[in-house]
C-alpha cells in the first residue's frame, strides 16, 4: 500500500479513530486503526467492539493495500506535522512496518495483520430513515446531561432513541435520566422511522456521534435494530451496539399535577445559582429557593465554609414555598434554555418539578428536590 | 556502643551484661538513641489478660476465638508451641492442640484494658497512632529533652510498666520509619526490642521475604515471584519505572519500600477509611433468605456506626467466602454517599445478585468505603424509585424509636430470617 493524503484530511480521520479505541486494553489489535486503500478512497476504521467508525476519504493511492497501525501515535504525529504538509503512507510488506513521510520527516510505525482487525458484523436494521443534523443535534445536546454514570442501572447509562406520541401526533423522542433529574426532547418524526424499535444509545456513542453533527446542512442516515444503531454521513459511518435492558417507564416520573408555576428569565436565575453556590465546595450542594409572590430568594448555607443569598424578581403567583435543589443539576437544566424564559411547576417541597421553556412542551426537564 | 538493661533501664557503654544489676537483658545498637519511631505490639493480648484474669489458666494453652466454625484470634504462646497460629480455622487448632481453654472474644474488657496501655502511651508522646486494640507506632521524635531520656529508655520503661502494673507484655520495635518499625517489633517476640538502624537497614531487608511488606498477601506474593521477585534484595535490583509500569503505584511503592523507605507519617487522628462486619455461619450456606438476612443485619449494624460517627460512604462492598475458603469481592459506587441501613442492603443485594456464584459461602461480610462527613448525604431522593424517600423516613423514625425505648423496641421482619 502507498497514498498520498492531505495532513488536515488524514488529521481529522484518524482523530476520530483514536478517540473510539480504548486506551487500556489488553488485546493489541484493538489500539490499531484499519487502513484500507482502494480506487480513490482510501477508509480508516476503529473500533472498540461496541461502536465502529469508519471514515472514507479521497487520496492519492498509488498502490492499494490495507494494514493496521496505533490510531494513537499515528495520529500524534500527524498532529505534530505542519499544516499544509502531504503525507505519505507506505506499507512494507516485507519489513511489517508502515513508514510516514512528510517534508523531511520520516516514522516508521510497527503494524498488526490487517486479517485479525476485528470488523463488526453487519446486522439487518428493521428501520431506515434520514434526518437533518440540526435536529439530532438538538435531541442529543439537549438529553445527554442527564446520562447516569451509576454502574447498578447500567441500563440509564445512554439516552433512550423511541417514537413516541407528544402534543401533536408521533414523535421522535430521546430520553435520559439518572434518577435525579430526566431530560424529555422531542423532535418530528422523520418519514421512514415510524417502526424503529427504542434503542438506548450508549454514552460513549452519543459523544462520538457529537462530530458527525457539526454542519448544519448534513442529513444524516439512521439505521436501528433490536441491538445496534447507525449513523452516517457521506464519509463518516458510525455504528453501535445499543444497552442491552430496558428503558424503566419514564413516563410515571414526569409530573402531572404540579400547578405552582414559576417563570424565570433563565440566563439571570442561572448566574445567581452559581454566584451563591461559591460558597460552599460539597460535592452535593443545596440551593434553596425561597418563593414569594412574585419574589424568589437564593440561598445556600454550609455550616463550615459560609452562607449566600440573593433576590431575584420572578414571575410568581401562588401560596409561599421553600424548595432545595443541588446547585448543580439547577444550573444544567437551566443551561439548556436559550430561547424563552424558564417555566419551573412545582407541587410540594418533596415532590419532582418540572421545568421547559416558555410553554415548549417538546424539551421537558425532571428534577428531584433534596431537603434542605 | 550505647546500650541499655531492660530491666533496671540503666544506660551504659556496651558489654554483654548490665553494669548495675547484672541482668543479661542489655540492648545495644550503635543508633540506639538516635531513633524515635516505634510500634508497640502485646504479646498474645488477649490470652494474655484472659490469663490474668483468671490465673488459673497460666499454664494452659488458651485460645480466644469464636465456636467451632469460627478462626483462631488469638492463641497463647503455651498454644503456639503446638502450632495454633492466629488466623487459623478453629477446628484446625484444636486437632493439634485438643487440650486447649477456648475463650470466646470478650471486646468490652479488652478494649478497657487497651484504653489503660493507650493512657500510658499518650504519657510517651502525643502522636500515637493506634492500628487495633493491641499495637500502635509511637512517634517519640523530640521527646528526649521532655523526658531527660532517649526514647530507647522511655520505651523499655513502657512495657516495664505495662508488665508491673497490667501484668502484660509487649514487644518494642524502634527504627527510623513505620515500616521497618513494624517489621522490627515482630523479630524476637515475645518481650522483644530490636532496634533497625539507618546503616544497617538494607543489608538487613536484603535476604528477607517481600511478604514482609504490608498489603502484600498470597496474591500479591504470587505476582512478584512471577516476575523473580522473592527478596528485598530481588526488588533492589528492579528499575524504578519498570517497577511502575509492572505494578503500577504499588511499584513506586515497592521501590521506596526496597531501599527501606517509608515516608508514612505517624497520625494521631488517622481518620476511618471504611466499615465493616462480617460473619462466619455455624454451617455452610446457599440459601438466599439466610444471606439475606445475614445482609441486612450487617447493613444495619453499618449503618449504626456510620450514624454514631456522622459518616456517609459512597462505595459499597459485599465479601463472600467460599466453603473452599476461596473469596469474593465485589464493590459498587454510588452516585452520592449514604449512611442508611436501607440503601447497603439494597446496594449489597444488588452484588449478590450479581456475583454469578452458587456458594455455599462460610463467610459474608458488608462494608462501606470511601467515607466523608455525613452532611447532605442521602437528601435527594430518586425519581425511578418514589418510595426511597419513604423508606429513609421510616429508617429515621426507627432509629429515633431506639434511642428512646430501646435496640429491641423495634426491628424489621427481615432481621429474623
């Protein structure tokens, strides 16, 4: 094998391929990227053993070929390269070593068969459909906060992809929880995708399928399955195996009954949770809102380190109520509001509130009160 | 050479017997009052105040230990003549030494008794760092114009004192750091004192086995010799960074160790890092309402401590024994600490679930780690499971029952399993 490739084009394919290798594993081959070349395309594949990524770019192949290589290395000297430099790949078959020249440098990188490159067996999706990048961005961005990391309800550790009904027919809907707060997204449903059985797309796939998302003009290519997904664009394929368990029914935890409305100019309530929350560095750290008809007051009060409260006028109605939330999880769900004013329901201090934007019923957010 | 007699603590010029009282107990070592980290540990403790407690049983070889399924905890030195080690399956000691008084454990009275040699202790130094009820290391550093004697001296007339008025004995182990401290109190137990100076120190680890090192079991031993590791002086010849990249930060640990360096200070207030109970059954066990029992038992008991002390734990530990004597551990983390019985339990249930094993175990034990100041634990309910909130309140409310009427006032159907 010998091509010719652009640094920035050969820079951006490896880079997606080394961050999808793990970097402790114990079985070699699985730190290596796939390079195959071929006409005028030449693919770099990574994987490790739940999602695969391949990407497909233009070069100047001079020999075809395929070998595998350290996604890692290669890619820190690709980084290290100058910009604008061609570089070039040779494959020594006898040497077992793949060389990359550029200008006067010159590597030359331990290779691994590219017959013992694990390849991810193809499944048959039960669903096909296509959908703009803008909108899954928005599904993904906005649910992904809300991914649990607890080891027990490995289950809650990805974003639930489903159809759904929502206020206006069927949707598609991503859901993410882990038990102390519940993000709800809704977006249309793509023609094509009323069949798709739910899936629970892993955490580390959400993050990888980020960078397919990026241009807003893509439409990207969705294939789901009872036990993988996936997403490609014209170059970039990624695919995934989804959590195998079932998604607990969210719908019993989206409160219904809360009529203790609350609207807040988001950006400003955001700040003052985080100008009051310096004081204290716990790692669960309550913020107590104290409501008031139209009046809402900040506080935070650690024993230890000090106390903070701040005033801010709100939109307010009903009778008094003394609520405590982890600074945290506040100020994710109130980062997620850039259009409209937050809209809070509450029902009792004890009880989930539900928060959207204005009255936007296609992004809902579930948070679990503390005491206080 | 300076030296000192043990038993009349005089100090002298070196020779084989002492000056004043002619008792042959004379310790000398070129370094002898220039070092100041010590570890004091009882001789055979508690055999040793159960024999003072009832002199009857001074010729006797007495085991303290726990029914016929339980281990040795202690055994006399008349017991250890015949191979009872602590540790040991009891049913193992009492084929090799039938004639033996078996005591059970009686926690309140040693512990009374270790609170009399810790009041002694703390007139030594005040930085003594207790590692069980029967051993603690002393850091004496700077205390020889305080007491108008190096802490040589003060140490032997620690357990002299101990042996007058308690009727117990000790063993000194006195050196530079808390490593070799520890290895240097077990050299010639029982009423020992050696003494490990800087000069000699690596001539002295050199041909000894690296299971001396603490934290270095079966396990740990096994992965060392595969590497033709067996000796201090085998871990001498190793390169740092291979040490590092082999065993990772235990290796940084190991280099140090090999060269006889410990750079562990002495802590009076060394906090908890977990707590733990654990219980061996009177017959080996599958039965899954017997464990889980046993489970919540264990989680209560827990829970207790972590509530008395106002700690909250995020990981959670279940240990199981094998009839075979093979362990099993698995932990969990969770997202925030708890301190309720409730949660280990249900948090313990979860890892017995999923410990793919069908037993019989002989042991569970129960543990929670990773500790931290109680304050905000367990304040935010969980949205996929409404009825947590309910079972903390109940918890609450039982434990305030306690406090009032009293531990059996009132208990959960699933403690009597």
């Amino acid at each position: 094998m010998k091509i010719s490739i652009e640094r920035a084009t050969l820079l951006k394919a490896v880079g997606q391929a080394q961050s999808v290798v793990e970097r402790r594993n114990t079985i070699p081959i699985l730190a290596n990227v796939l390079i195959e070349a071929d006409g005028d395309t030449v693919s770099f594949r990574a994987t490790d053993l739940d999602i695969e990524v391949v990407d497909k770019v233009n070069a100047m192949i001079e020999r075809p070929g395929a070998t595998t290589v350290s996604a890692v290395t290669l890619h820190e000297i690709v980084r290290k390269l100058p910009d604008g430099a061609l570089v070039v790949l040779t494959d020594g078959a006898a040497t077992g070593r793949l060389t990359v020249e550029a200008g006067r440098s010159n590597f030359s990188l331990a290779t691994l068969p590219r017959e013992d490159f694990p390849v991810m067996a193809s499944s048959e999706y039960s669903s096909n459909f296509s959908a703009p990048a803008p909108v899954l961005r928005r599904l993904f961005d906005k649910s992904k906060f809300a991914i649990s990391t607890e080891e027990t309800r490995y289950y809650l550790n990805g974003v639930y992809m489903h159809v759904a009904t929502g206020e206006g027919g069927q949707v598609l809907r991503c859901v993410a929880t882990d038990g102390h707060r519940l993000a709800r997204i809704d977006a249309p449903l793509p023609q094509g995708a009323e069949t798709m059985p739910g899936v629970i797309v892993p955490r580390k796939t959400v993050g990888e399928l980020r960078k397919l998302l990026d241009d807003d003009d893509t439409q990207i290519a969705v294939s789901v399955s009872e036990t993988k997904v996936r997403f490609a664009t014209p170059e970039i394929t990624l695919t995934s195996k989804v959590i195998d368990g079932s998604f607990p029914d969210y719908t019993r935890v989206i409160p219904q009954g809360n009529t203790r409305k609350l609207e807040v100019d988001a950006a400003e309530f955001a700040r003052a949770v985080d100008r009051v929350a310096t004081v204290s560095s716990e790692r669960s750290r309550a913020v107590k809102l104290a409501l008031d008809e139209d009046r809402m007051v900040l506080s935070v009060n650690a024993p230890d380190a000090g106390a903070a409260e701040e005033e801010l006028a709100v939109a307010y109605g009903d009778e008094k109520l003394e609520i405590g939330f982890n600074a945290k999880y506040l100020l994710e769900i109130a980062s997620q509001v850039d259009r409209e004013n937050a809209v809070f329901l509450f029902n009792s201090s004890g009880d989930p509130t539900l928060m959207r934007e204005g009255n936007d019923e296609s992004a809902v957010y579930v948070v679990m009160p503390m005491r206080v | 050479m300076p030296a000192l007699c043990r038993d009349c603590l005089t100090e002298f010029e070196s020779g084989a017997r002492c000056p004043a009282c002619r008792s042959p107990r004379v310790l000398s070592h070129p370094e002898l009052f220039d070092l100041s980290i010590a570890h004091m540990d009882c001789d055979a403790f508690y055999a040793s105040v159960e024999k003072r407690q009832n002199p009857e049983l001074a010729d006797k070889p007495v085991i303290i230990g726990g029914g016929r399924r339980g281990v040795v905890s202690t055994a006399c030195y008349i017991a250890r003549i015949k191979g009872v080690r602590s540790a040991m399956p009891m049913f193992q000691a009492l084929k090799l030494c039938p004639e033996a008084v078996v005591i059970k454990p009686r926690g309140a009275l040693y512990a009374q008794v270790s609170k009399q040699i810790r009041a002694m202790m703390d007139e030594l130094t005040p930085v003594v760092e207790p590692l069980s009820l029967d051993e603690a290391f002393l850091d004496m550093t700077g205390t020889a114009r305080l007491h108008g004697a190096p802490p040589a001296v003060m140490l032997a007339r620690l357990v002299k004192r101990m042996q007058d008025e308690l009727g117990l004995t000790g063993s000194i182990g006195l050196s530079h750091n808390k490593f070799l401290a520890k290895v240097a109190s077990d050299l010639d137990k029982p009423r020992g004192f050696s003494v490990i100076g800087q000069a000699e120190t690596e001539a002295f680890l050199a041909p000894k086995p690296v299971r001396l090192i603490w934290g270095v079991g079966a396990a740990g031993q096994a992965a060392l010799e595969k590497a033709g590791i067996r000796t201090f002086g085998d871990l001498r010849r190793w390169d740092r960074t291979d040490l590092h990249a082999r065993f990772g930060s235990m290796g940084d640990r190991l280099w140090h160790l090999a060269r006889g360096q410990d750079r562990r200070r002495i802590s009076a207030h060394a906090p908890i890092k977990s707590i733990s109970h654990e219980t061996t059954f009177f017959e080996d066990t599958a039965n899954p309402d017997l464990l889980d029992g046993h489970i919540w038992r264990l989680s209560e008991k827990i829970a207790d401590r972590a509530k008395a002390r106002a700690l909250a734990g995020r990981v959670i530990v279940l240990k199981l024994k094998r009839a075979n004597h093979r362990l099993l551990t698995r932990r969990l983390s969770l997202r925030e600490p708890t301190q309720l019985a409730d949660r280990i339990y249900r948090t313990a249930r979860e890892l017995l679930d999923g410990v793919g094993d069908e037993g019989p175990y002989r042991l569970i034990g129960v543990g929670l780690a990773d500790l931290s100041p109680a304050d905000g634990a367990d304040s935010s309910g969980d949205l996929l499971d409404p009825q947590a909130r309910t079972r903390a309140a109940a918890e609450r409310a039982t434990d305030a029952i306690r406090a009032r009427f009293g531990k059996d006032a009132i208990a959960k159907g699933r403690a009597l399993r």
